[in-house]
C-alpha cells in the first residue's frame, strides 16, 4: 500500500496512466507472437534452440526465460514506461516481422537484465505482480483522496490510459454517469459450512445458481450496453438481448446471467456456441437463442440504487420486468421457496435436473457492493460430479510450478483400454505434486516434446462440474472445470472407473 501510494503521488501522468491500465489487469493484443520472440532470443542469445527449450522447462515463464538468456546489455537510455509503451511495444504492431526482429534486438540490447524481464512481461501479457485490482485501487485513492468506489467504477468499460484519463480519474468533481459505463460486479463467496449457521432463514433470498455468463444490461442515452464481468463490451454476441433491452425505460441498469435457452436453460457447451463471437448470423441465434436472465436492478431511472436493500431493489425488478412485453428474453430470476433451512436444502436436490449448480443466499437488507464483501452473499453449490480415473501422461508446469510434472491427462476404461477423457492441474498439495512428480521421472514410457506418458498406476479421483457429448475428444465426452479432488492411493488401476459411467452422467444430464 505504501509502495503504491507513493507511485501514485509521484508518477507523472502519462505513466501512471499506464501503471493503473497494467494493474487493472489489462493488456494490448499480442504484439508479437511467442514463436518469433523464441526465435530472436534464440538468436540474440547465439544458443540452439534445444537448450532454450531445456531452459525454458526448467524457468517455466517465457519472459524470465529470455531475460536469463540474452547477452549482457548495451548502454542505452532506459525509457520511461509511457514512453516504452507509445514509442516502442505499440508500433510494433505496424511492423512486418523483420521490423519486429531489428526494433526487438535493438530494445533488448539497451535494457539491463532487469529492465529485460519486466519488457519481455508487457510483450507477452503474462504481467502478474500479486496485486490485485483492488489493492491497487486503495493504493490509488490514498494518493488521490477519491474514494475507492467511486474509483472503481470509473475504471469499469473502456478507456484509453492517457493523461488526460488519468485526470478524469483522479478528479474529485469527475461526473460518473457516462453512458456505457458499468456498475462493479457484486460477488460471492462459497458457502463452506451449514447455512443455518448464518442467521435466520428469513434473513435471506435464495434464487437458483446459473452457469452462464455474468452481465450487465445497460439502458442509457437511447442505446443499450452489454458487459461482461470479465470487463468486454459483447453487446454484439447477444442481439436478442440488446433488441429486447431497448423496450426497458432509459436510466435502467440490470444484472444477470447470459444462459442459452429453450423451453429451460441449455447445457453449458451450447452457450460456448456464442462465447467470443462480434456478430451471430440468423442460424445460430435459432439454435442457440439466448436469455439474460436478470436478479437485480441497480440503476432505476436514471438513480444508482445500489446502496438500497436487496428486498427493494428486487420489488423494483420485478414490477419493470413485468411490465414490459420482453418476449421471454429477459427474465426475473426465480425466487427458492423454503420457509426454513431444512426446506431449502431440500429444494436444492433437484439442482441437477434443473440445470444449476445449487443455490445463492442474498441478504434481503444488503446492498449491492464491489467486490466480494463478505456476508451478503453466498453460494451454496451442489457437491461435483466425480469418477475415479488413471494418470495416463504429464507435462511440466509452469511459474513457480516450473520444473514439476504438474499438469496430467486422465483416463477411464473403454473395456480394457485406457481412454483419456479430461486433463487437470489443481487439487494436489505441494507435497502431493513432489510426489506425483517423482512417479513421473521414474516411470515414464514415452517422450512427446515436454509431455510424457506413464505407467498406468496412478488413481485420482476426478471432479468437474458439467458433462456433454464431444466429437473432439476420443472418449466422446467432455467435462468442464475438471480438477483432483483426491488421490485415490487406496486404489489400483483396475479399480478406475469405465467409460459407461461418464456416459450414464451424460443421459442424466439435463437436455445433454
């Protein structure tokens, strides 16, 4: 905090301006692709391109590798990050590759060692310094005197890191109604224990947990905004949303979720369909037609009324959505009836066939705060679908997983064939990984560039969190967010689970 208060009061600008965009967690579109930067390291470095492979195994991260490998540097004059931003890595990407090469080499060669490294990070967006947004954030308004919300939400949407941007940021007086900008998404936090250990179940709304993709509908100005949480303006991807939202009154913020829907919501891999898409043509609109399906209202003609309870918020919700003629495209989420804790877990069991992973718990008196506040709201899932499978093959993490065999493919049985279905790399303590490594050294078949295949001794219980059919995969089935929840050393190989068990999962998934 001290670090970044003191930055902050002293940083001209036009470089601060680009300290905020990096530590916001954003980056330009690749400048440079990674093969080239290998290539020219490669060559600046005058090794073969087997031992900057072996280095890069054994470093684990692109750019510290580089910096490691180059020669010792010139004497040039080190710019500042503005000046290292606009007048070297941006017009990079009006260059041909041999422009690229000669403007790469001759940087390399002015920048010391670490000077290097932190280059090689805004080249390749893999900056991570361990703070997070809104640490930076409280660092900010330490030095500027504007309240972290207030800065928060003028860092939402678009925005170019100019001086000029900066200055609107930090001023006290900045207006904070600009039309496409969104509101700080409100998040929760996993519900670990028994929600009767909260505080009355009156205390609490519970709505259906969606798996889709968070957003905000905004109607302002006579134009409508959708954005994602991830920060991207997809107003284009979901027409259907957009044409329903223009019949909302202007002055109206909604937050929901983007689900794929028929007559209920659809499998997860369907709404993949859409994901990342700038314009959908007629036919997949038909196929996979999509729906926001809306649980708060934090903009009411024209007024923020985030800092009013969710009870209010919510009445407000459902009179708008009930008076306009949206077509089923945009849809009041539905209330989890359950007078007491005993009757909402109840209610949860029929998660599965409903499509959803579990329940949210919402204080009725909260408000819609940034971040993730702890207490106001809670997501009470459904335990995961798991099997039992073989480690089949392992390659080398990366960052401080670098030198491990760390990321593994598994398999289930397809009668006495090993058939991979699904890879992992989370779940397993450090101790874990050291050992699940030391198998891997010593028992590996084959070699594949950094992959390696192993004897099948390994057993891990698998869990993921939706299933569908796959015709790219050779187990025809495809799991999402697969990850170790255990290792199964109580297990032999021929204990694993078969391939008729993760079919059975998909018959009983809901409109798999």
């Amino acid at each position: 905090m001290r670090a970044l208060k003191e930055y902050f009061a002293s940083a001209p600008p036009e470089d601060a301006a680009w300290a905020v965009y990096f530590l916001c967690g954003k980056r330009p579109k690749r400048l440079i692709r990674n093969a080239d930067l290998r290539a020219w390291a490669v060559e600046a470095a005058g090794i073969p391109e087997w031992l900057f492979s072996a280095s890069y195994s054994s470093v684990g991260d692109l750019a510290e590798t580089v910096a490691l490998l180059l020669p010792e540097p010139g004497t040039g004059v080190t710019p500042s990050l503005s000046e290292l931003m606009e007048d070297h890595l941006l017009p990079l990407r009006r260059m041909d590759p041999m422009g690229q090469r000669l403007a790469l080499l001759a940087l390399w060669d002015s920048l010391e060692a670490s000077e290097r490294f932190v280059f090689n990070k805004l080249i390749t967006g893999g900056f991570r310094v361990g703070v997070s947004k809104r640490l930076m954030v409280r660092g900010l308004s330490l030095a500027s005197g504007v309240p972290a919300d207030a800065l928060l939400h003028r860092l939402m949407g678009h925005w170019d890191p100019t001086p000029e941007f900066f200055a609107r940021l930090i001023d006290p007086d900045t207006d904070d109604t600009e039309a496409s900008r969104p509101y700080p998404f409100c998040l929760a936090h996993p519900l670990e224990k028994e929600p009767s250990t909260l505080s009355p179940r009156s205390d609490w709304l519970a709505e259906w947990k969606w798996d889709g993709i968070r957003a905000q509908v905004i109607v302002r100005a006579g134009q409508v905004f959708i954005w994602s949480r991830g920060g991207e303006l997809v107003t284009d991807a979901y027409p259907e949303v957009a044409e329903a939202a223009f019949r909302l009154p202007a002055g109206t913020v909604l937050d929901g979720e983007l689900l794929a829907w028929r007559d209920g919501v659809l499998p997860f891999d369907q709404m993949q369909r859409r994901i990342g898409r700038k314009k959908v043509g007629a036919k997949l609109r038909k196929e996979v037609p999509v729906v926001l399906m809306a649980y708060d209202l934090l903009e009411s003609e024209g007024q923020d009324i985030r800092h009013r309870p969710l009870s209010e918020r919510r009445e407000k919700l459902e009179r708008l959505i009930a008076a306009e003629p949206l077509g089923g495209t945009l849809m009041a989420s539905e209330i989890v009836l359950g007078a007491t804790w005993e009757e909402l877990l109840q209610a949860r069991t029929e998660s599965e066939t409903r499509g959803v992973e579990g329940i949210m718990l919402k204080r009725q008196d909260g408000p819609y705060a940034a971040g993730r506040p702890t207490g106001l709201w809670w997501k009470w899932k459904i335990a995961p679908r798991s099997v039992d499978a073989v480690l089949i093959y392992a390659q080398p993490g990366h960052g401080k997983r670098s030198g491990l065999y760390s990321d593994y493919t598994f398999a289930v049985w397809d009668d006495d064939v090993l058939v991979p279905f699904a890879k992992a790399y989370s779940g397993l303590s450090d101790q874990e990984l050291r050992a699940v490594d030391r198998f891997v050294r010593r028992n590996t078949l084959e070699r594949f560039g950094p992959v390696r295949s192993v004897k099948p001794e390994l057993v891990f219980e698998i869990a993921f969190e939706g299933i569908w059919q796959s015709k790219r995969h050779k187990s025809g089935i495809a799991v999402r967010f697969p990850r170790m929840a255990r290792w199964r050393t109580d297990k032999k190989p021929e204990d694993a689970d078969r391939l008729e068990t993760l079919q059975r999962m998909l018959l009983n998934a809901p409109d798999a």
